[in-house]
C-alpha cells in the first residue's frame, strides 16, 4: 500500500465516524508549529517574515500536548520553522505518538543526521524531508551552500535505520521540471516511501517574484501529473488533476488548522487573519464563507495541498471513477 495500513484504518474510521454524527467542518490534520525559529532564511518563506517580530516565541511542551489533545485530528504535522530547534522536540514527539497519532515531521534535514537516534524509530512516524531541486537549486532556494548534500546524506541514513521517509518540493515559476524528473528518480533510487509536490503560493508575508499564479501552476502540473505514473507521489490523484485544470475544487481551509506560539491560525495555514486561544474558538468564530477562490482576493491564486487535500476527502465519494482511481493509486 502507498499509505501504512495503521494510518489508512484510523483516518477512515475518523472520517466515517464524523459523517455519522453529521458533523460538518472537522480537521484532518493539525499543524503544529512549536517554533518559528529557523536554521535558514528560505526564499519563499513566509514564516521567518511573518514573525519576525515574535521569532524567538516558543510554545511550552505542555501548550503542544493541550494543543494535541483539544484538536481531533487523527495526524500532527509538527513543523515550524525548523522542528529540530525545538528543546523538547524529541519528548514532544514520543508524547504524540503516546496519543496514537500519526505524526508528519517536516524538517529541512541539516540537523536531522545528529537527531535520528534520538528519534523513535515508530510505525506512526514519518520524516518528511524538504527538497526543492538538485544540489545547486536546493542550495541556492535555501540560501546555504551544502544544504542538498546534508539531506541526501539524512534520507541514506535515516532510510538505513528503518525510518518511513518521504519528500517534499515546491515547484516554482522559474522551476527545471527535467531537473525535478531527475530528483524524483534519484529520490526513488535512494527509497524514499513517497513524494509530495505543491505550486508555490504567494504568502502574504513574501515578496519575491518566484511564485505561480494559477495557469502557470495548470500548465507545468500537466508535466507533474506525468511524472505521477512514474513515480511514488503521496499527493492524491484528484489533487494533481485539480493542479492541472482538469477537476474544479473549492477551499477546505479548517482540514488543516494551525497551532503556533501565538494561538490558532485563522483562517488557514497561508493566511493570517486572527489568532484564537482555543481550537473550539477558532472553529465557532472563523466565518468560513468568507473564503476561498472568489471570495477573498487573497485566495485567487492560491492550489496548496494544505487547503485542497481535504477537500479530495468529500469528493471522492461523488464519483465511482473516483473512488476506483484513489483505490488504485492507494494499493500500488
């Protein structure tokens, strides 16, 4: 199976047992930022922008664990930031696992060969590993030279002691897709268990010109799609069609809330309108309707996994072509 059975069973049973009680808006994935602070300075990153004035902020272990137990959601992307700058990373990461979460842990790799031991080695556990291009992209998008030969050297390592790792790369405007097809076959030369891919978003926090408005995203993810029936991705089918111009999804923005140092994001993981004390808050006071493409200018451009994944999650069940196709794709 692409997916890890455990992982598979719990989010089916958490979906179907959300549409047995009829409830309408629940996340899927809570993303959690202990830290905002950072070993790199990414161009395209909004975080260190966004917060710049709060950077050195960190949430206490005790307000991560609420933050896990007061959100349902059955995966903790624990992110930031730089995770592995967290002091307490490695306690709050066998703490999640305790819950019986699943956790996704986004790293850019430069600390993780130090950190793997300390790690528990867990079937609920994925590396999820940034990577961008070959060596003189990666370096040049991270802005630190060797940044490419450290995660190369993190994925061999943490592929040799037994950890489910996967990748994830932002494809840009000015993005080589030959030099992306070559990552992804030396990717899957090394044994990554799978491949993200997403359209980089112009943050509000960001600046620079390098990002895609949403016909240049559908003409280079016709490419991607392609490499999909080559290659080990974990974004969805339905996903990449959506990317491509071929199936129209509307905004999911609650599937992935965010909890940082300064409360609950709203509305999304991209867009900051108000931080709440409380996930229930945020929840009741988010007006919803508000966004999406066509509602908020801010939105227009925006096809990030983030908001669009969990909307896959209610469609699929609208197509039997669907559903055969995510089967399929699931299974291989």
């Amino acid at each position: 199976m692409r997916f890890p059975l455990r992982l598979t069973y719990d989010l089916s049973c958490y979906i179907a047992g959300n549409r047995m009680k009829k409830i309408e808006k629940f996340p899927l994935v809570l993303m959690l930022e202990p830290t905002h602070l950072c070993n790199l300075a990414c161009s395209g990153c909004g975080r260190i922008r966004e917060y710049a004035d709060t950077i050195e902020k960190m949430m206490s272990l005790e307000e991560c664990l609420h933050s896990v137990d007061e959100c349902p959601a059955p995966i903790v992307t624990i992110t930031g930031g730089e995770p592995l700058l967290y002091p307490q990373i490695t306690e709050l990461v066998a703490e999640v696992l305790a819950r019986g979460k699943h956790i996704q842990f986004c790293t850019n790799a430069i600390l993780l060969q130090e950190y793997l031991p300390k790690l528990p080695l867990h079937p609920n556990l994925t590396l999820n590993i940034h990577l961008d291009g070959l060596e003189e992209t990666h370096d040049r998008i991270l802005e630190r030279k060797g940044a490419f030969k450290s995660v190369i050297e993190a994925i061999i390592e943490a592929k040799r002691l037994g950890f489910r790792v996967c990748t994830n790369t932002t494809i840009f405007r000015n993005t080589d897709l030959i030099e992306i097809e070559m990552l992804f076959s030396k990717l899957t030369d090394l044994g990554v268990d799978g491949i993200l891919v997403a359209p980089g978003f112009d943050y509000e926090a960001v600046g620079e010109e390098i990002f895609l408005v949403r016909k240049d995203i559908e003409r280079k993810f016709r490419e991607v799609f392609e490499m999909s029936q080559r290659f080990r991705f974990w974004s969805t089918p339905m996903y990449l069609r959506f990317l491509k111009g071929e199936k129209a999804l509307q905004c999911t923005p609650w599937g992935n809330p965010t909890r940082n140092p300064l409360g609950w994001k709203a509305p999304c993981y991209l867009i900051t309108d108000a931080h709440y004390p409380t996930f229930a808050e945020m929840m009741e006071k988010t007006d919803w309707s508000r966004y999406g493409v066509g509602r908020d200018d801010r939105c227009a451009q925006c096809m990030m996994h983030c908001g669009f994944e969990p909307t896959v999650v209610g469609e699929i069940a609208k197509s039997w072509k669907d559903v055969v196709e995510m089967a399929v794709w699931n299974l291989t």
